[in-house]
C-alpha cells in the first residue's frame, strides 16, 4: 500500500509486491493473478458543521486463467459488497 497527500486530496494506492514470493512460493498449476486498486479521498465543505469527503475508487484485476463465469460472478458480487463497506467505514 502507498499513500499521498495532495493539498485536500489523498490517493492511497494497493498493487502487487513480490516481497512475499520467498515465504509462500508460486506451486506447479497455480495461477498468479495480478491487482491495482485506488483510493482517492478529497475533502469537501461540511454542511450544519459535519465534515464531508468524495471518495472515488477504481480498481484493475487480471486473474491470468480461465475461470468459470458462475464462479467470476460471485466474485465480482463479493468485490462489490466489500468496496460498498469500505466506503462506508472511510
């Protein structure tokens, strides 16, 4: 995870490391999927002095494999769900 203050904008950024390839080595008919995701977070004026940020988010998966799609469905259905609650804890 990286993460930058821009004036009131802050990026926080998650993408792939290798830092962890040692401990848990890539085995015969694995597949190494790779992984972007961004945060942007910008301050904005508080209405009846509660504080307010425009979060934006964006993110980029390749799974390098074939997957079925009733399994890459679900999938997306938990990545979903898993943003929604992110966003709402922030």
């Amino acid at each position: 995870m990286t993460w930058k203050k821009e004036g009131k904008t802050f990026w926080i950024v998650y993408e792939d490391t290798d830092e962890l390839n040692k401990d848990f080595p890539l085995n015969s008919g694995n597949v190494l999927s790779s992984n972007k995701t961004v945060w942007k977070l910008e301050t904005m004026e508080g209405t009846s002095n509660v504080a307010q940020t425009k979060a934006s988010f964006c993110s980029k998966s390749d799974i390098k494999g074939v997957v079925p799609t009733k399994m890459m469905k679900s999938q997306v259905l938990m990545f979903a769900k898993n943003m929604f609650s992110a966003a709402f804890v922030l």
